[in-house]
C-alpha cells in the first residue's frame, strides 16, 4: 500500500486573501480529485481574520497549526507603511519556520528554457527582524527612519545546513551563496562565513560559490543556467524569489516552503494579487506546486509526482492556460481541465 492511501493526516487550510480563496478551493479539489490523504481543518488569518474576528493572526488559527504542524496558506494581505505586523513573518517566527524553499522550473517553455533553481533562503533573521522606529526631527515626527537587522551565527549555520543537506538529498551541484558582505559588512558577512564554514564539511559533495546580490540580479537574467541552488539572506532571497518566478513565466509559477523542526507552512511565493481579485481568472498553479511541496513533505511523493505531470499537460499538451501565461481559461476552467488529466 503506498503512503499516500494511509490514514488522514490532519492539516491546516488558509484560504487567505484577494485571490487566495479562489486559488485555494482550486487546489483542495485537485487534491481531492488525487486522492491527497489531507483532513482540513479551515481556518483564517490576515484581513480574512480580521473581517471574521477582529484580528489579522487569531489564536484559534495558531492553535490549529499547533495541532497539526503542517497547512497550506493562501496568500494574506499586509498593510503598507501603517497598520499590523505581516501576518506571514509573524507565522514564521512563531513556528520557527526557518527555511523557505522556493524552486522553479520551467514548465511553459517562454524567454527561458530549461531553468531547475532552488532558493533557499533564510527565514527568520536579517533585515526582516525589522526593529524599527522613527526619530522626529523638529515638527517631522518622520524626520528620521532607523533599522535593524540581525543574524545570529547558529541561524545562518542552520540555514547552510539546511541548504547543503538539501543538496545532497536532491542530487545538486553547487550553491551559490548571496550576499552584500562588501557593505553590511556584518550583517551579511556573517552569513558568508558561516556558509563558507558549513560548505567545508560537504567538500566532494557539493560545489560552492558566492555573488553580491546585485551581480547576481543580474547574472541571473543574462545566463540563469549557471546557478543551482541559491542560498540567501531573508531580504535578498525574497526579491530574488520574484525574479526567479519571471524566469519561468511569471508569479502564477512559483511554490514556496516554510519549514521548521516542529511545522511546516506551504504557500505560493505571490501575494494576494488585488488587483485580479474576485474575477476567477488567477493562476492557481503556483499554489497546486506549494501543495505538491506539501505531499513531497509528507511522503506522498508519488502523489506530487502525478500532480506536476498533469499541471505540465493541461499547460502544454492541453494548452489550457490563465491569462497571466497568455491563455484565456478560468481558474475554474483551469482546474477542471486538470482534474481531467488527473482521472
Ligand atoms: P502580488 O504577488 O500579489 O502581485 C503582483 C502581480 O502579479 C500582480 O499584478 C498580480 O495580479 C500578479 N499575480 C500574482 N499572483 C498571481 C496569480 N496566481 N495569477 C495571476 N496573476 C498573479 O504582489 P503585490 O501586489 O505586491 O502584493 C499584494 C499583497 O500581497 C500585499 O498586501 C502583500 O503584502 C501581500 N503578499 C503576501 C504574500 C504572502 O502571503 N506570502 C507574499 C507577497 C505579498
Ligand atoms: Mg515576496
């Protein structure tokens, strides 16, 4: 009997906000069209939270994920400037959900071919600690903007470990280690060192380089066939996630992982997407390859394995695509043409 027809295993489902409702429904009913061994337990944060109970992360959302150490999230909607605290960075920090895995692929044959990049990027620390404060200059109360970012040595060896063991699980070649360490000199040159350190003990095993993070922007749109794995601080592999996601056709293409000891959190690298909110035309396939990620996790690989073939069908053989990859179908429509090839 292979894994995936075990017993149910009790997960957290956020169907979050703008189109994370829609893109999430999506996915649920591929995943129950696969036979996914998920028993949801639906629960709410971000403005969804605060429309349901007056706050963006309840406690009854923590609990669950407390309970199940494991959900799949969709996108939450932070506020910019003003307001509260990303619910998304706060959900890392509470679940020690240290590494975030981003891969990318091709699967829509567009500007680049034949891109296979994992980022890994840390998750924690940097420069979204965010301890910040402004300090009032005469009438200004913004006269001054102040940050501070932090990362500790048994971070960034956590995170390396993380990256490099990845490596070898995985079959990769080289990591490339991101940093700035020629002007935060600190904060980043920790993270280099560190890295440096962690890839001595896999010598033979797994190749390591390292870029400043502006070459490396740029590197990665002149020849991204170069790169294998990307080991980033928490800043610099969120931007370059976005980047990495335009190599492969877009946002509508890029899965992501919030792993920690105790839990983990998958999720599409994208945000809540406002502006296409509530017209059912959104990409749910970044969020149906978080999943996948999910029963990977779990060790339902042969199921994962079936879902991402059948994305690349009903994308490329069906030519059945959202209009973010040029197509004119429906999330709805999108995802009925999948659940065919599923059948
Ligand atoms: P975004 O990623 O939501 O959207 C950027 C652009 O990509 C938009 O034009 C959007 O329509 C498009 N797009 C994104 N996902 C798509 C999909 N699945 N299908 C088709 N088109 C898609 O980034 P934006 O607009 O900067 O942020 C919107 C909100 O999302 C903000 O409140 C932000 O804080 C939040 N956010 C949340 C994240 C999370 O929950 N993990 C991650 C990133 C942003
Ligand atoms: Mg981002």
């Amino acid at each position: 009997m292979s894994s995936s027809k075990s017993s149910p295993i009790p997960a957290t489902l956020i169907p979050g906000d703008g189109i994370g409702p829609e893109i999430t429904a999506a996915t649920v009913k591929v995943l129950d069209a696969l036979g996914a061994p998920f028993a949801w337990d639906i629960q709410h944060a971000g403005m969804a939270g605060i429309e349901r109970g007056g706050e963006p992360l309840p406690e009854t959302t923590l609990d669950s994920i407390r309970r199940t150490r494991l959900a799949l999230k969709g996108p939450l909607t932070t506020p910019v400037g003003g307001g509260f605290r990303s619910v998304n960075v706060r959900l890392r920090e509470a679940f020690s959900l240290h590494a975030n895995l981003r891969p990318v692929r091709t699967i829509v044959p567009g500007r680049y071919d034949d891109i296979d990049i994992v980022l890994v990027r840390e998750n924690i620390g940097g420069l979204y600690v965010a301890h910040e404060h402004y300090i009032p200059i005469g009438d200004d109360p913004h006269g001054v903007a102040v940050l501070t970012g932090m990362n500790t040595r048994e971070g960034c060896r956590r995170i390396a470990q993380y990256a490099f063991d990845y490596a070898v699980k995985h079959g990769r070649k080289k990591i490339t280690v991101v940093h700035k360490a020629n002007v935060l000199k600190a904060l980043t040159g920790l993270f280099l060192e560190t890295a440096r350190e962690v890839a001595s003990d896999y010598e033979g095993r797994v190749a390591v380089d390292d870029r400043i993070v502006d070459a490396c922007a740029m590197q990665l749109v002149l020849n991204p066939w170069q790169f294998d794995m990307l080991l980033c601080t928490n800043l610099f592999g969120d931007i370059l996630s976005d980047e990495l996601a335009g190599l492969v056709g877009g946002l509508g293409l890029a899965p992501g992982a919030n792993i920690g000891a105790d839990a983990a959190i998958f999720e599409a690298v994208h945000g809540s997407a406002p502006d296409i909110a509530g017209r059912g035309i959104a990409n749910p396939v970044s969020q149906m390859l978080a999943a996948g990620l999910m029963l990977e996790h779990v060790g339902a690989g042969d199921l994962a394995q079936r879902l991402n073939q059948a994305i690349r069908q009903t994308l490329n053989d069906d030519n059945v695509r959202t209009p973010d990859l040029g197509g004119h179908a429906s999330t709805a429509v999108f995802t009925d043409a999948l659940i065919a090839r599923l059948g």
